[in-house]
C-alpha cells in the first residue's frame, strides 16, 4: 500500500513540475517574441525603440480600458483575490524567495536577427566552383576550390617552330597559379603547363599520363604580383623540339619538349580559389627565315574557337521574404556560414528554420570557435535531429538521431534552441528534448548556420540571451 501511495506522490510531483516548466517557457516565449517583434520595428522603421515602447504601452492601456469596461465585476474580483494572495505570499519569507528568481528566468536579451535586413553583415551571394564565362571582351575564369585546378582547352595543329602569347590579369581571390598549357594530342592527361603565380613567381612544370614528371622551382620576381589590374604576358618560342619561356619578355626557363606530344590543343589554366581574365591569346607560325604567320588571334570579344563556358554554383545565399535562405548545391557536402557572436557562461541561442526544397540533408545551428572546430545542432529534412562535434572536420562526437521535428514540405517551421549552463548544454527541437551532456572545451566565438547536401533552407528569428 505505502508503495502505491509513494509511486502516485512521485507521478504528481512529475506532472506538477513539468507543467510549471511548460508555464514558465510559455511565458518566456512570450516575452522573447515581444522583444523580437520591437526591435523588428526599430530596425524596420525611423522610430526609436523608446517611441515604439511607448507605443507599446498606450496599446496595451488602451485593450486594457476596453476589457474593463466589458468585464469590470470579473476584474474587480481578480483584483481583490490577487490583493489576497498577495497579502499571502508575502507573509511567509521562504515562499517569497521561491518567486522572486521567476522575474530572472527570462534572461537579458543579447541579441536578435530578424533577417529583415542585413546590418549584421551576413555573407550573401553566389559561391562557384568553377565559373567561367566572356564578360567585356575577356574569357573570365573563376575558380574556388584550394588545391584543385581546372582548364579548358581547344584543338590547334601546331607547325615545327611556333610562337604562343597569352596576355592575363589576376583579378581577386588567394594567391595560386596559372597560365596556359600545351596538351598531348593523344593523351589528355599528359601536357606541359607554363605557369605564373599571383605572388609573381614562375615555372613550367610537365605531367605525363597524369603524374607530374617534372615540376621545377618557382622562379621569383617574374610576373607582377596580382592587384586587380595590371596585366602578365606570358610568351613561349618553340624551335624544332626546343622551348624557350618568357614572363613579361624576361627568360624564366629552357629546355625540350621531349617528355610528351605532339600536342594537339592549347587550353587556359586556373588553380585554387581565385579568378582571373584571360584577355589575349595569340599563336604564330615561324618558319626557317623567321618570316610569321598567325594561326590564331583570339580576342575573346567575338570567341569562336570553341572555348567551352561553364559554371558550377555549389552555394547561394540571400535574403527574401525577411528571412535568410541559404541554397546548398554539392552532394555529400556540409557548409556554414556565421557571424561574429563571442558567447561564454550561461546563455540560451534559437533560431527558426524552414525547409523548402531540395534532397534530404541536414541543417541547423552552428556555434563555433572557427570553420574547423564547431557545435552543430542539426535537423535532418526527415524530421529527425542530432549533436555533432567537429574538430578540424572531424567528428568528435554524436548524439544519433532523435525523432522530434518536423519533416521539412516547403512551409511548417522548426524551432532549434540549445541552453548552456555551468558547462552544460540541452538542445530542444520544438521544446523537445534532443540530448544533452558537457560542452566541449572550445571558445565559443561565432554563431551561424549550416546546410548539408543539395537543399534550400530559410533561417528567421535567431536569438541570444543571457540565463541564470
């Protein structure tokens, strides 16, 4: 019997204490929607947040006055009980010291994003890995990927003794390499590169059958370093076998084609995450009296040599309807972006989030110290969600995914909320519990979000705020 009894104190006192917490977050969702909705205004409009609180108040005086008017016998006798209850409260000490942290549950308010604009400097635009396209009389080469390289190349039928002159400009981007290259006819993967760095060194390196059979040092002060503007030209003279290669009419080196060929295309190169503009390319005939002819002229203002455009957008960001989309476009893939938000104690971060359309993936919250050691609180589009760890892209740790949000069909929102306290962390999919345990010993120094795989997602309402 004294069991049974013991077994039903402890079912109340479960379901008392949960329905105060639910109480309470209710209240403090509340308070967080009115903030966020203020300073919406503030930012949307001239007004100050002082004009709109007193705007504020005048509303709520004047729904107050209707309400009495229509139910002032109702008011009049929840005033006396609260005048009541009062009297109560404050007549027992500790019952008084039980409310009075309820007025701090709330939190200070740190910071709020409406995304109704772009104050905070969130990254925007589109993200290539290759975009190359004629733009102005240039053949514009834009690539975005460190350590890969990628070129397009044309057929040319290449006399004995021959002239190339490929006149460029580095344009923006990382430091890499570029130039043009002399393509086996036979085998695609075999060819002579002769490049130049944006750093202004240079060299000619020669890979056969796709491994690199000699790559020489870089040469120094060659070509002018990349600014913007000022342009490099690069020239090749071929003689019966033997090359000679200039940077800006300076020898950089010498030697014989001998480790492939014959070559059967030219083709323009690019490395790494830069972009540069190909402005001229020109080849000439040189026969035994040094008489030239040209075979090709290309201006790239009417390009007809069978250049081959192409572009390969991995990434858009952009605002629209007062949110913030980010589009991912690389299977297997996983990208983030944040913004500046150092965190440290007790704080609790939200943010809503609409899948609208693509594959299934992942996406959410991201705190983080940098892009190679973060916190991802992700949702997966099936409406399950999950913890991860990452440390210089390596997993450290994973909760598994817990069924507790909504699948994504275009429109339903998701509400991700991750509360630290005295080095612990909870993370909540629409109030439900995902998983908690011990935040990792990294500096919390950004705050951003992540989307996986080949899919759209909108971002709204991310909020921080102080917690006791």
């Amino acid at each position: 019997m004294k069991k049974k009894i013991e077994e039903r104190i402890q079912e109340e006192i479960r379901k008392r204490v949960l329905t105060q917490d639910e109480t309470i977050r209710q209240r403090q969702e509340l308070e967080l929607d009115r903030e966020a909705n203020r300073e919406a205004l503030a930012e949307m409009t001239s007004l100050s947040r002082q004009n709109i609180d007193q705007i504020a108040k005048q509303v709520r005086d004047e729904f107050a006055k209707k309400r009495g008017r229509k139910k002032k016998f109702i008011i009049f006798g929840a005033i006396i009980l609260l005048i009541t209850i009062r009297n109560i409260i404050v007549s027992d000490p500790d019952d008084t010291r039980k409310h009075r942290p309820e007025s701090n549950q709330t939190g200070k308010i740190q910071f709020v994003e409406s995304f109704t604009n772009n104050k905070n400097n969130w990254p925007i635009g589109e993200n290539y890995e290759i975009k190359r396209d004629f733009q102005d009389g240039r053949y514009m080469y834009a690539n975005n990927n460190q350590g890969f390289c990628s070129w397009d190349q044309i057929p040319v039928k290449f006399p004995a003794n021959y002239e190339i002159e490929l006149t460029s400009v580095w344009l923006k981007g990382q430091y890499d390499e570029y130039g043009f290259m002399l393509v086996d006819a036979a085998q695609k993967t075999s060819f002579y590169s002769f490049q130049i760095n944006a750093d202004g060194s240079a060299r000619v390196g020669t890979m056969v059958n796709n491994e690199w059979a000699r790559a020489a040092n870089w040469t120094e002060d060659r070509a002018h370093q990349g600014d913007g503007k000022t342009a490099n030209t690069q020239r090749l003279k071929v003689k019966k076998g033997e090359y000679e290669y200039f940077v800006n009419d300076v020898s950089v080196a010498r030697g014989q084609l001998n480790k492939t060929g014959p070559f059967g295309s030219i083709a323009v190169r690019n490395c790494g995450d830069q972009t540069v503009a190909f402005d001229h390319l020109k080849i000439l005939s040189v026969d035994d009296t040094n008489r030239k002819k040209i075979i090709m002229d290309e201006s790239f203002d009417t390009p007809d040599a069978g250049w081959t455009p192409k572009s390969k957008l991995i990434s858009h960001r952009y605002f629209e309807n007062n949110m913030y989309y980010y589009r991912a476009n690389e299977k297997d893939t996983c990208f983030f972006t944040a913004i500046d938000m150092p965190l440290d104690g007790n704080f609790e971060v939200s943010l809503k989030s609409v899948w609208k359309n693509g594959e299934q993936g992942a996406y959410g919250l991201v705190l983080a110290q940098n892009f190679t050691n973060f916190l991802a609180f992700h949702l997966h589009s099936t409406g399950n969600a999950e913890y991860s760890w990452y440390a210089v892209d390596t997993y450290k740790k994973e909760s598994g995914y817990i069924k507790c949000g909504h699948p994504g069909d275009g429109e339903i929102a998701n509400v991700h909320r991750v509360r630290v306290k005295k080095g612990q962390f909870k993370y909540y999919m629409n109030n439900k519990l995902v998983t908690t345990g011990a935040m990792p010993d990294i500096d919390i120094k950004k705050i951003g979000v992540r989307v996986c795989g080949r899919q759209t997602v909108a971002f709204d309402n991310l909020k921080v705020k102080r917690i006791h």
